[in-house]
C-alpha cells in the first residue's frame, strides 16, 4: 500500500480539526461563500463573523443585495474596514442579476468578469462553492506549500505563477478531494502553520515538511512592518463615514468638522471617500454615503 500523499495528510487533519465556521456548514449557498471570501479579505474571522450573519440575513441572495442603495451596503459594512468592499460586493450583486439570473456562476472565466472578483476570491468559489479543482493560494497556503515543499520559512509578499503552480501540484486529481485539500491547506496555514510560533508538533505533515527537516527558524519579526492606524487618514475616514452611516439624510459640513481637529487631513479624507464613490456631496455644503436614496428597482428572482 501505498503511502498517503501530502494532501490526503492535510485532509484527514482537516476533518478532525477543522474549526466550525458557517461558511463551512453543508448546504451554504454559493453567494454565502462569495460573501464570506470578499469579508475576509484582509479581515480577522473573529471580526467577520457577526457581519456575515448580519449581511445574509437582510440579503440571502444577490437579488436583494442588487435591489438595495450603495448606501445601505456602506451602512451594512459597519466597522469591517476597507468600505468600498460593499460597494463592489454589490455591484458583483448587480452583475450576477444582470448576467447570470441571480445565480453565481460556476465557471471560472464568469466569476473572474464579476466586478471586484480577482484570481484568489474566484478560485475559492469555484473549488468551495461548486467543488472545483483550482490551486486557492492566499498568505497561508503559500506559506504552507513553501515550507512543506521548497523548505523556505517565508513565501513573500505576494502571490506568484509559481505558488499557483506549486499547490496545484499538490491537488488531488479528483475534484471535491481537490476542493477540499485546498480548504485544509488554508486551515492548517491559519491555524498551526503560522508565520511565527508554528505549532510543529500538531502538524500532520511534519515528518515530511522540508523546512522542518532543513533545521532553518521561522521568521524572528514580522517580514512586513504593521501599518500605522491612530492619526492616520484611514482613521479619519474612519470617523467621517460613522457619522454618515449613523445618519439617515445629508450631514451638514459643519457637523463633519467635529470630528476631527485638523482641518487639513479632514478634508483630504473627505475628498478621498468622495473620489473613492463612497460619500457624495449635496447641495451647498453637505454630504452623504452615496445613493442614500430610493432603491434601484430590479427583477425579483428571490421568488
């Protein structure tokens, strides 16, 4: 008998250990998990969670999302980060309305021509949603595949052709294995593979893992300095928008002043929410999130 390859490894792990998480669960439709992907862009699981349930709760399809304002999705967002997400997560709404009858579609080049849709976030919902083999490479599988196969500590900064190519090498050659080989490699980036700490000895693969075996140390300190958030423009935007989510009509400029002492970067914030398409301004001198105003009406497909 042959020995268990590295993916089968990983997947056996992956189904003891797996953390229960409602993307997860069977059944979950594949705007669920479109959903859950554009959330977790650059956003901790434990930040995600309370505003995925609240997201497909008042919209379960993308029918509702598309049938809703710009505004509503801003206001929806709350406090996940990088706001402009809502928008292209319903302009993605709008797209799979208009082109594909209210369902996700399931090829690869269709969800790649969705609007805010990239490599990474399309393959992941082709192999999840619809049990597809396609290499799903973000920081914590390339980490995972450089390590277990190159025997390098670190993966870099990006993705690149070869990372894909690594991990799809490593895929089962049926599909809903290879699916779920690539929800493990994630899972085991995430949680034991770790940038720094990693917790070798629950590794399912470290007997084979090339960077255990070549004796090399993970990474001191992180190979990215953290971003400065306190002072910086983010926050401003930050509390500009608060206001404005918090407010159900056009927001006076004067009240938007108050939130910030420095008139300067105030107002280089304001114009960058308003550049961004997030904020619009109204008469003289207000403003408000954009298209808080009547909903667009669209075909009704959640019947």
């Amino acid at each position: 008998m042959s020995e268990p390859t590295f993916a089968t490894l990983v997947s056996r792990w992956y189904e003891e250990n797996a953390r229960d998480l409602p993307w997860r669960k069977p059944g979950v439709s594949p705007w669920a998990i479109l959903v859950s992907e554009v959330m977790l862009q650059q956003t901790p699981v434990v930040r995600v969670l309370p505003a995925y349930e609240a997201w497909l709760t008042r919209w379960p399809v993308p029918a509702a999302l598309a049938a809703d304002t710009p505004a509503e999705a801003i206001r929806m967002w709350g406090r996940l980060g990088y706001p402009r997400r809502a928008l292209r997560l319903r302009e993605c709404a709008t797209a799979i309305v208009e082109r594909h009858g209210g369902e996700v579609p399931d090829r690869l080049d269709q969800l790649l021509a969705l609007p805010g849709v990239g490599t990474y976030t399309a393959r992941a919902v082709a192999a999840f949603a619809y049990g597809q083999r396609h290499p799903v490479v973000d920081t914590n599988v390339r980490r995972v595949v450089c390590r277990a196969v190159a025997g390098e500590p670190d993966a870099g900064p990006a993705t690149r052709p070869a990372d894909l190519l690594a991990t799809e090498a490593l895929l089962p050659a049926e599909p809903a294995a290879a699916a779920l080989a690539s929800a493990a490699f994630m899972e085991l980036g995430a949680v034991v593979c770790t940038a720094r700490s990693p917790r070798c000895d629950k590794c399912p693969v470290e007997s084979t893992c090339a960077w255990r075996a070549s004796g090399q140390a993970a990474p001191a300190g992180p190979t990215r300095r953290p971003q400065r958030y306190a002072g910086t423009d983010r926050q401003v935007r930050g509390l500009l928008l608060g206001v404005l989510r918090e407010s159900t009509g056009p927001v006076p400029r004067l009240r938007l002043d108050q939130v910030w002492t420095d008139g300067v970067q105030r107002t280089r914030a304001l114009a960058g929410l308003v550049q961004d398409g997030l904020v619009e301004p109204v008469g003289d001198d207000s403003y408000r999130l954009v298209g808080d105003g009547p909903a667009v009406p669209l075909p009704d497909l959640t019947r």
